[in-house]
C-alpha cells in the first residue's frame, strides 16, 4: 500500500473524500508511469538497434569507440550506457561495455526468435493498436508486415532452434518423428517455415512441400531454404493452401491454424483430409491457451490485433480438436509439450 492509500485509510470516511480520489488518481499514475519507462526503453532500444548499437556492442567496446560510432558526444554516449546498464541491456566492467549475457544471446545470428524479431513486431503491434482504435474496418497488413509476423512467430532456424527441436521437442511428440520416417511432409502456412527446415537439417531423408500463400514471406522462406541447402527436398509453393491437388500424398503435415481466418479453415482442413494418405497425421498448435491472471493483460492486447486482422483468437486445443474431427479427422490425443499444447489427428484409414 503507497503511502497516500495509508494516509487515506487512516482518516475518517467523511473526511476523505477528495483524498481517496487523490490515491486512486496516484494508483493510476503509477500504472502509467510504469508503461511509460517500458514504452521509452523500447523506444530506446529501437532506435540503437536501427543505428547498428546492438550488432556493434555484441563485441566489448570501449566509450571512446561508441562515442565514434554513434557520432554522440561523450556524456550522452555515457547516459545512454547508464540506461541500458540499469534495464540489463549492457553490462560495462573494465572500461568496457558490452550486450549482457541474456540480451547478447536474442542478438545473435543463432537466436531462435531474435531481438530484430521481436522490435519489429513490436513496432507494427504499436501502429496496428493505433489503427485499431481509430479505423472502424479490418486492420490492414501489407505483405513487408506479413514478414514481420512470420519472422516473430516462427524464428529462425540455426543452432539453438536445432538443439531445441532434437533434445526437447522431438522428444515429446513421437508422432512426429514417425511421419517424418513415414513420407512426405505437409507444412500448411510455413511463414519462414522455422519448424520445416528445422527438422529437414535433423532428417536427412525428409522430403515435403511447404505452402505460403504470401509472395514477400516465400521469398524470405526459399532464401532461408537455399542457405540450408534443401530446396531439393523442401518445395516451397507460393499458392492458396486450400488449392493444393496432390490427394493421399502425405504421411504427415502441420497446419498454422492461428494465422487462417475463419472463411478459410473448413476448406483448409478439407485440403488436408484429401492431402494425407489414410492413416496419415496432422498436427495442430494450440497457440493462445487460455491465460492465467498475470498473463491476461498481454492476452487481451493480442486479441484485439488478431480480432482486427479476422482471424480467430485464442482457439483451446480442445475446440480445434472438435474442429478437426467436424472435418473428418479422428483425434489421436493432445499433446502436452514444452512448446505449448497440440492436437494429433490423423485421416482415419
Ligand atoms: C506466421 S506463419 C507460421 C509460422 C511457421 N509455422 C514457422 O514455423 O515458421 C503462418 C503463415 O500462414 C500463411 N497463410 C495464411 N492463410 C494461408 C492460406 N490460405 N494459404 C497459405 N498460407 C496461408 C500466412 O501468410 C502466414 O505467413
């Protein structure tokens, strides 16, 4: 309790009035307050990111050295440290600065979802906010900003995503590892398509067709395909899933089902059914699980961008297990992994 809620409480009812509205309005700006450091640090952190601080402080600097980089004079070179050091950004020893552990671990080249990801996305969730409350219509997003979401929701591929996938996600979900054995792979809004090539560079005899319906963002995936060197195996197809002709083909696929709108979805699911061969299995991720009271906050934001963009929020796995099993699929179980919740359906044979 702040010390103006004490003061208030303590004092008769009668009496406190105006004082009780004075702790309330004090609660308030302590909330605003705290938004507003964590909306300038962003904004901070940003803005040295476009300027090339974060790549050039992965290395230890001297101040002299970033006094020559960022063309800043000495002593605002040095209260921008004293931020970054007091939010964690920078740890400085020895005359030195430098990205501390954690944050020089999301700026690295081998992040699976890296601090590039993540301000870009933030930046395009402030503008879509705005428009949100200002545009009565559907929030617009241009093909750059489907790359933006692509690249935040599924990473990139590399080292640590490797490690990830062989020692904790493989692991938990053996059906997968069987499908991969088994055929073909089906990745049905691959965005980047972090998950295939991950586990393309883990299975060697995997072979797949991966479908993006957005030209920028398949653009990025075929780039990110050809670095891996298995685009002879992963066929990248710039199309409409729900158009793909290629029945009983499949041992196994995987449907992005958060980023399809409703209008899209039976017929994506049908697509699906035809695609796999009888017994073939498809997995579905359950991405927004219902929060918890300190998750909640974060939730309804989301919510309010996903609503805007048409697609339905929040879908618990147990309801896209009904809306599988309405399609014809039958439902294996749910799986409970590290990342999240997913439901394993297969076409009945
Ligand atoms: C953001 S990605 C998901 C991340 C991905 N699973 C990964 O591992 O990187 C989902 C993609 O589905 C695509 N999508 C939505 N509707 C589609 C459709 N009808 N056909 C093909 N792709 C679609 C979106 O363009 C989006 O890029």
């Amino acid at each position: 309790m702040s010390t103006f809620d004490e003061a208030v409480t303590a004092l008769d009812a009668a009496a406190a009035g105006p004082l009780d509205r004075f702790a309330l309005a004090s609660t308030a700006r302590d909330q605003v307050e705290g938004w507003v450091n964590g909306a300038q640090v962003l904004t901070l952190l940003t803005t040295l990111r476009d300027r090339g601080w974060t790549q050039f402080l992965l290395e230890r600097r001297t101040p002299a050295e970033l006094e020559e980089f960022s063309g800043l004079p000495s002593g605002r070179v040095a209260d921008i440290l004293v931020v970054l050091e007091a939010h964690g950004i920078v740890a400085q020893a020895d005359g030195h600065v430098q990205l501390s552990a954690s944050f020089e671990a999301l700026a690295a080249a081998d992040a699976w979802i890296g601090l590039d990801d993540l301000l870009d996305r933030s930046e395009l969730m402030s503008r879509l906010t705005r428009t949100a409350a200002e545009e009565p219509g559907p929030l617009p997003l241009s093909e750059p900003d489907a790359l933006v979401i692509a690249r935040a929701a599924g990473g990139a591929a590399g080292a640590v995503t490797k490690a990830l996938y062989e020692q904790i996600f493989v692991p938990q979900l053996p059906e997968l590892s069987e499908a991969l054995k088994a055929g073909a792979w089906l990745d049905v809004g691959c965005g980047v398509a972090c998950a295939t090539l991950t586990l393309s560079s883990m299975f060697p005899e995997m072979e797949g067709v991966a479908i993006e319906l957005v030209p920028t963002v398949a653009a990025e995936t075929v780039r990110r395909a050809e670095a891996f060197g298995v685009t002879d195996r992963i066929d990248i197809r710039v199309m409409d899933a729900r158009e793909l002709d290629e029945p009983d083909r499949f041992a196994g696929a995987f449907w992005a089902q958060p980023f399809f709108p409703e209008q899209t979805r039976a017929e994506t699911l049908a697509m699906l059914l035809r695609s796999l061969k009888p017994g073939g299995v498809l997995f579905i991720q359950e991405m927004e699980p219902q929060p918890d009271e300190a998750e909640r906050a974060a939730y309804t934001l989301r919510r309010l961008i996903s609503e805007g963009w048409g697609v339905p929020f929040g879908r618990t796995a147990e309801q896209l297990a009904d809306e599988a099993k309405a399609a014809g699929f039958a439902i294996d179980r749910i799986a409970q992994t590290d990342f999240g919740r997913l439901v394993v359906a297969s076409r009945p044979a």
